[in-house]
C-alpha cells in the first residue's frame, strides 16, 4: 500500500459518502476505524480492532440473509460454501480496492509497505471496520444498502456453489492416489484475535499445496482447494473438470 496523504476528517468523511452513499454524523468514529494501530500512539488503538470484529458480524448476517432470500431452496452446506466464498478476505480486499479504501487507511510506513497476504488481510480489516462504522452511524440498513451493492453482484456471479474442497480432495485422493491428504501447519501468525494459519496438504506421491486462512480449517480448505487446481480437478472458474 502506497504511502498516502492525511485527509482531514471531513475530507475523510465526504470521500466515503461518495463511495458509500452514507452521510456520516460521526466523523471522528470514522476516522479512528480507519486508523490503524502503527498511526496511533500506543495507548489508542483498540478501536480499529473492534470495528473489525463488528464489521465481520454485520457483513455475515446481511451477506446470510441475501443468501437465504436468494437460494430459498438452498440446504444449509450449500448456503455455507456461497457464504464462505464472498466473506474471505481476498473478497474484502477486492471490494476495499474496487472503492478506493487503501488510499484512506491511515498506517504507519511499515504497514503500508506490507505485500502479499498481510496486505491482503489489512484492507479486508479496514472494509469490516468501515461496515461497523456504517452500521453504528445509521444502523443495519445504512450497512445493508452498501453491502447489498457490493456483494449482491458477486453472488450472483457464483455459479453452482462449489464442494467443500476437503471433500472434493479425499474423493479425489482416494481414485488417483489411493491415499487420503495429510494436513500440516506450518505456521501460526499474528495476535489471538487475528491469527494467521498457513497449512500445507499432501497426497501420496504429489507435490504438497498450501493455504493460509484465519482459521485452521479455513488454512486447510485454502490447501485443498490450490492441489484441486493445480491439479485440474477444478477449474479456476470454480466448477468442476
């Protein structure tokens, strides 16, 4: 993330209406949301944290609740694949990106020079801290409007949901290989609140993938869905080969 200029907070506030479509009556909660902890002195940056974890709650219910009025005969583990694939963070990241939200992150110059899978994560934050914001300053349908622009286009552009790739990859692993995948982590990251799994899977004579996820399984599903790629049991689109 390039290094950017300090809005005021009314520039802050009136460039996040424009992509948003919310007037903001509280611009210094605005502000904090978007301030990262490295911007803030030391006893101060608690509050883009718990912006996060409202925002991710907020954005789960109404992404949950589109699902359900849009697959009304949906069962629930189809629902969950569909919920998990416009929840994850390289989602966040793309719509942060699609409304110009880096450039309005204030962070310090460490963190805007983070590539890779930890800037991924810092702008899916910093959009689940901008829904908590929505949803405290106007409620769950400020939150439920700017949702519904961004993430209604991309259910609808998910076909069939896909299997959950665990599944699909013991299947899979049991007819080429005669073998069932064998998950490792190899590393755990970040705080407790936020941390970062990255897991490797191997099956039999194949090369092992890797995934990295919030959770172990979201790691391993991470893992198992990069071998079905590699692979060709998958396609990059989504559906099977």
């Amino acid at each position: 993330m390039a290094a950017t200029k300090r809005l005021t907070v009314d520039a802050l506030a009136e460039a996040l209406m424009e992509r948003t479509g919310h007037a903001f009556a509280d611009r210094q909660r605005l502000q904090r949301a978007l301030t990262h902890a490295s911007a803030r002195s030391s006893h101060a940056g608690i509050d883009y944290e718990r912006f996060e974890f409202l925002g991710d709650r907020v954005l789960g219910l109404v992404v949950a609740d589109m699902l359900l009025a849009a697959y009304p005969d949906a069962a629930e583990g189809e629902l969950s694949l569909r919920l998990n694939a416009l929840v994850n963070a390289e989602v966040l990241a793309d719509i942060a990106e699609e409304i110009g939200l880096p450039e309005l992150i204030r962070a310090g110059s460490d963190v805007r020079g983070l590539d890779g899978r930890k800037r991924v994560n810092l702008r899916a934050d910093a959009l689940e801290s901008l829904i908590a914001v929505l949803y405290l300053d106007g409620g769950l349908e400020a939150a439920r409007a700017f949702i519904h622009k961004y993430w209604r286009p991309r259910s609808q552009a998910i076909g069939a949901a896909r299997r959950d790739a665990k599944t699909e990859l013991q299947e899979w692993a049991h007819q080429a290989a005669g073998a069932v995948p064998v998950y490792i982590i190899d590393s755990r990251e970040g705080p407790d609140h936020d941390p970062l799994f990255t897991v490797s899977v191997k099956v039999g004579a194949y090369p092992p993938a890797t995934g990295s996820g919030r959770s172990k399984r979201e790691a391993e599903q991470a893992a198992a869905t990069a071998l079905l790629l590699r692979e060709g049991v998958w396609l990059n689109k989504g559906s099977a080969a």
